[in-house]
C-alpha cells in the first residue's frame, strides 16, 4: 500500500463523504464520534498493554484499525472546519521543537 499525505488524505475522505456518506455528520456529532473512538482505543491498549484482560472474542480487535477509525473522524473535522492537517502539523511540530528542544533531555524521569 502507498503512503499518502495529509492533504490526500483528507481529499480522499472528503471524495468519499460524498460519494458514500451523503453529507457530513456535524461538528459535535463527530466530535462525540472521536470520543468514542479513542474509547475503543483505550480498551484494547489496556487489555493488551496494562492489567486488565481481554473478554471472550475482543481479542480480535486490531489496535492499527482503531487508530485509523480515530484519523478518520479527526480528518472529517479538519475538513469541516476548513484546518490543513499538513499546514497545522508542521506548526505544530515546530512549536514542540522549540518549547521542548532541551526540556525532555534535561528530565531525570527519562534518563
């Protein structure tokens, strides 16, 4: 499979939308969509990473599915709300870089 950018991402589930979806869900039905996502997310990351287990069948659930479920939600809302995922990532990668260019070196914690 080919990687893609940010930018056809959300042109591809963009064309989708309206070749499938009919309309968009609104903003704060999809907010709540995320939520839920990242819901089921949690569930298999503690079962597989923390303490609890899994029950009869959820082991199945793919880790990799669930965060492209939450991609997915996430780039509808950047679609509805007019943000460049490529645009607001590279800020917000150089913000990090800056705020943070020695802090995590500096934390004992990590060391």
């Amino acid at each position: 499979m080919e990687n893609i950018s940010f930018n056809e991402a959300q042109q591809q589930v963009d064309n989708w939308i309206k070749k499938y979806g009919v309309r968009y869900f609104n903003e704060l039905t999809n907010l709540g969509i995320l939520v839920e996502e990242v819901g089921e997310l949690s569930r298999i990351m503690v079962r597989k990473y923390g303490e609890q287990s899994f029950k009869a069948g959820e082991e199945s659930k793919q880790l990799a599915d669930e965060m492209a479920d939450i991609l997915w939600v996430l780039i509808c809302l950047a679609n509805q709300t007019g943000v460049d995922l490529s645009v607001a990532f590279k800020k917000n990668m150089e913000k990090k870089t800056q705020r943070d260019a020695n802090r995590h070196h500096q934390n004992n914690k990590l060391k």
